[in-house]
C-alpha cells in the first residue's frame, strides 16, 4: 500500500508538492492563479481571434494546457497557455485549408494541437532539431514572428476588412483603402493601443499599482464605455457572446489527408514550443530549485498542448511573463495554475454578456502589445556591437519571416542555421604557429611573420573531413610556397583534430606524397589516439601516412627537428 501511495507521488508531481504545503502558500497559489487570470482572459481572447478561430477557443486552450500541464509538470511555478507564436502559426496552417468553414477550422486547429503534443512526446529527437537553431536565428525568427503577428491585427485595429491570409498583404490592404477606415473603431483601437503602452510605466512608478495588471483594466474600462457610448450601434465590431461551458473532450473530426498537410506545421510547431518552453524554465528557475529534467518537460509540454487540443483549442507553450507574473503573485506549486484554469472557466460561464461588449479591435491592440515583447532590440543591439555577422544572419531571419510567413520563415531559418554550420566546419579557423626560444608555449602569428626557420608548423581547429580536406591541404600547399626557400618540415598541429574520414585520409596521404617530393617532410604533432590509428591504418599513396612521425607537443616536434 504504501509503495503504490509513493508511485503516486511520483507519478504526479503536484500530489508531491501539496503533501507538505501550508495555509499561507495555498493563499498565494489562489492570489496567483487568480492574478493570472486575469489577465489570461483578454490575452487568451486575443489569441483565439489571432488563430482565426473564435475568440473564446484561446480560453480552452488554456483551461486544457493548464490542467493538464500542472498535473505531469514537475516545476512548481512554470505557467502554460496559448500564445502568440503558436496562435499564427495555426491561423497559417489552418486558414487555406479550412477555405473559410469555421467548423472546419476549429478541428484542423485541434488535430494539429495534438499532433504538436505528440511530437513534443520525442524528447530525444526534438532537441536535435531545436540544437539547429543558433541564438541569433531564434532572436531574427522571434523577432519577424511578432511584425507578422502585428501586422495581422493593423485591419481589426482601424476596421478595415482584409481578405489576404499573408499579414504584411493585409497590410498594404489597409493602405490602399483608407477610405474604408472605421474612424470611431480606430479611433478605439489606437487609444487602447496607447493605454497599454502608456498605462504600464505610470502603475509601475506608482507603488499602489504596481501589482496591478494593465491590460485587463483596459478592456474592463473599453467594456464599460462600449456599453455607455453603444460602440457597437457606431459600427464598431464587437468579440461577441461565447457559448456557455466547455466543450466534451475528443478527436477532431479529421481525415488522413488533413493530418499527413499539416505535419509540417506540426513540427515547427514543436520545434519553436520546446525552444521557447526551455527558455522559459531556463530564465524562470530559481538558484536553490532542483534540477530541471528537460526529457520530462518536453513531455510535460507535449501533454499540455493535447490538453488543449482535446477541448478544442490549439497548442500551447509555457511562457516566461506569465510564469515571472505568477511568481510575483505568490505561486508556490502547481497548484495556482489549476486555480487559474477554475477562474477561466468560470468567466467563461459568467461573464459571456460583458465579454460579448469587447470590441475586437481592443483585442487587436492587447494582441500587438503583446507580440512586441517577441521583438528584443537589446538583442539585436548586442549582436550588432560584437557579432556583426551574426547580427546580419538574425535580420535576414526577420526578413524571411516577414516576407514567407511564419512557416515557410522557420524553414529559411534552418536552413540559414544549417549553412551557418557548414560555413564554420567547411571553413574552420586555422592558424601558423611559432615556437619562441625563451621557452614561451607555441603562439599563433601571421603567416608573413613565421621566418627564418625552414619549419612550418600549421594548426587547423576543427575535424578533417570531405567539406574541408580539400581546403586545408590547398592551404598547407600555399603556406609553404610562400616560404623562400621551401620549408623542410610541415607540422600538422593536430590537438582539435577528432575525427578522419576517408576522403581526410586519402587527402592527408596526397599531401604526405606531394611534399615529399618536394623534400619536404609531412609531421603530426597531438594527434587524438582514434585520428592516429586512422593515419597509420590508411591504405591511400601506397601507406603514406602510416609511418608519419608523430611528437607529442609542438615544441618537442620543433626540437627535434631542428635539431636534424
């Protein structure tokens, strides 16, 4: 009995974290949960009209996420729910092929939550595929993710209607026909665009507001002034009335077509939930908390988004705000975040006839203001200063995700992280190194300045392989021509060597016969054990390679041979 009583507590880790709780951390996991909330409400809202989905399917998404997220989580504070990225991300997926059936919609939207769920489930395999983004791809693909997500609102914000799915062509929607500008709607969605920019530094600079969220306040206000000023009989949109209760868990009425088109979309899906989800734990996690296992995480994850995707919402991802706003709530355990999930459910059973007085373009500026976090100029501005290349690699990712889309941008970002790879390993760095006589260690210097001795010594900081042989030889070849006369001796300083393939080999053994007749002699210094049995092993130039002499430190190569 007491063996099954423990699986338990590991087998829900939030069974764990209650078995010792007290009155006082119950109360701040109920302020928390309460404090996000409230805030999840209008934000979730927003993010269920940025699926192209009705409005209240972001408040299913995140009463399944949560519920689900705080029973398998092993985390105390981590909060999950919709966002942003992934809620464009649907609307790309799902728009065309739904072709303007909102039931159909909705179920392709579910499908590919629980697809996204079900790949977060592989772990292993998903963080190879996150290692293929480098930070400044991430930050460049973040960073047009959130000018798309803006500019998909700008014809809700001013209440012009667009018919193109491509943001930045609604865009240009809009500026060809200002002459169908709502100026009441726009007038609404800019002075709520400019409340919650405003609004934010005034509550923080005051000490009474400071806990004070922004953002439901704003729409609490612009509910209030609908109501009063009858927004809607003025031709402003409003979100509307939200069906009362949750929908019964199920599959998605899909078919195998639909779920073989949206695999793709599924996979990028998880590729940007798990990198953000990790970032998330990473920039959240206390000194003194345990140590994160990303394996269950990744699994954690996984389960919310077909939480989600079960009741009918689209995939979720933790994320850093909400977490750091729980945490200063008062979160203890997993606990607030059920709380949470109960609080949303009952406004969505309450408070159906307030809601239905929200006007979508207010939901269009909390949608840009909170897109604008995914935009981080401090990165960018440290990028520029010290990694100028990567900095220009981080904007052509922004540019591609602004001018493909969402999902065709991810793809250019992997294929940008994957050249960015090979760049590096097919041009590795290499250096020519000199031996000082006062017993200083080898040092790298310029290749016009390594005189007066007739031995080369050349170091090459990467494994030698098909893409980069050809090169390094090309450049072992070069350097010694340069030299007057011709060095007797090229050291191959070979410490960062690991690994030799066949073409390395067979391209070390050319470069062993081609010196050689020039009365040169081809010398290894630090090889790694398995580079070495590779050498003396290689067939290639009749064994050119096999009796190669081999020092263990570059000074003792260069005395040795200077010596003879």
């Amino acid at each position: 009995m007491k063996a099954s009583r423990l699986s338990l507590w590991n087998a829900v880790p939030l069974f764990g974290q209650l078995r010792h709780c007290s009155l006082r951390s119950v109360r701040g996991d109920v302020v928390a949960g309460f404090a996000v909330a409230v805030t999840l409400v209008p934000q979730g809202l927003g993010y269920g009209q940025l699926a192209g989905l009705p409005p209240v399917v972001g408040l299913y998404t995140a009463v399944g996420a949560m519920v689900v997220f705080a029973l398998v989580t092993s985390t105390r504070v981590i909060a999950v729910g919709p966002s942003s990225t992934l809620a464009i991300m649907t609307f790309t997926a799902v728009s065309s092929r739904a072709d303007g059936d909102a039931g159909r919609a909705a179920s392709l939207a579910a499908c590919l939550a629980l697809m996204t769920g079900a790949l977060l489930l592989l772990p292993g395999r998903l963080r190879g595929l996150t290692s293929l983004l480098s930070a400044p791809v991430l930050l460049g693909y973040l960073a047009g993710t959130a000018v798309q997500v803006m500019a998909s609102q700008v014809g809700k914000l001013v209440g012009v209607k667009t018919d193109s799915d491509h943001p930045m062509v609604k865009v240009w929607e809009v500026l060809t026909h200002l002459d169908q500008v709502q100026w009441v709607t726009a007038a609404v969605g800019v002075a709520t665009l400019l409340a919650l920019v405003l609004l934010k530094p005034v509550f923080h600079a005051v000490p009474v507001l400071r806990a004070v969220p922004v953002t439901p306040v704003v729409c609490v206000v612009a509910v209030a002034v609908s109501a009063a000023a009858d927004l809607a009989g003025h031709g402003v949109a409003m979100t509307g009335r939200i069906a009362g209760g949750l929908p019964a868990p199920g599959w998605p009425g899909v078919s195998a077509a639909d779920v073989w088109a949206l695999l793709p979309a599924a996979a990028g899906m998880a590729m940007i939930a798990s990198i953000e989800g990790t970032a998330a734990l990473h920039r959240t996690a206390l000194p003194s908390a345990p140590r994160i296992s990303l394996v269950r995480e990744s699994v954690a994850m996984g389960a919310a988004s077909a939480g989600a995707g079960a009741l009918g919402g689209f995939a979720a991802m933790p994320g850093t705000q909400r977490t750091l706003s729980a945490r200063g709530a008062g979160a203890h355990s997993q606990l607030f975040q059920l709380v949470c999930a109960g609080f949303v459910v009952v406004g969505i059973l309450t408070t159906g006839p307030v809601i239905a007085l929200l006007p979508v373009t207010v939901l269009a500026a909390v949608v840009m203001v909170s897109a604008s976090h995914l935009f981080d100029f401090a990165g960018f501005e440290r990028l520029w200063h010290g990694w100028r290349r990567e900095s220009v690699l981080a904007i052509v990712t922004m540019a591609s995700v602004v001018a493909l889309g969402v999902l065709y941008g991810l793809l250019v970002a992997v294929v940008l992280a994957l050249m960015q790879l090979l760049r590096r390993v097919a041009w590795p760095h290499d250096a020519v190194l000199v031996v000082p006589d006062d017993g200083r260690p080898p040092h790298e210097v310029a290749p016009d300045e390594a005189v007066g001795t007739d031995v080369l010594i050349y170091r090459v900081d990467a494994p030698l392989f098909f893409a980069n042989a050809g090169r390094i030889s090309q450049r072992i070849h070069t350097l010694a021509a340069a030299r007057s006369p011709y060095p007797r001796y090229v050291v191959l300083d070979a410490e960062v060597v690991f690994y030799l393939d066949a073409t390395a080999a067979e391209t070390l053994a050319q470069l062993a016969t081609d010196l050689r007749a020039r009365d040169c002699q081809l010398v290894v210094a630090r090889p790694r054990e398995q580079v070495l049995t590779t050498l003396r092993e290689s067939p290639y130039q009749d064994g050119a390679t096999r009796q190669l002499p081999v020092f263990p430190s570059v000074r003792e190569a260069y005395d040795a041979l200077r010596q003879r």
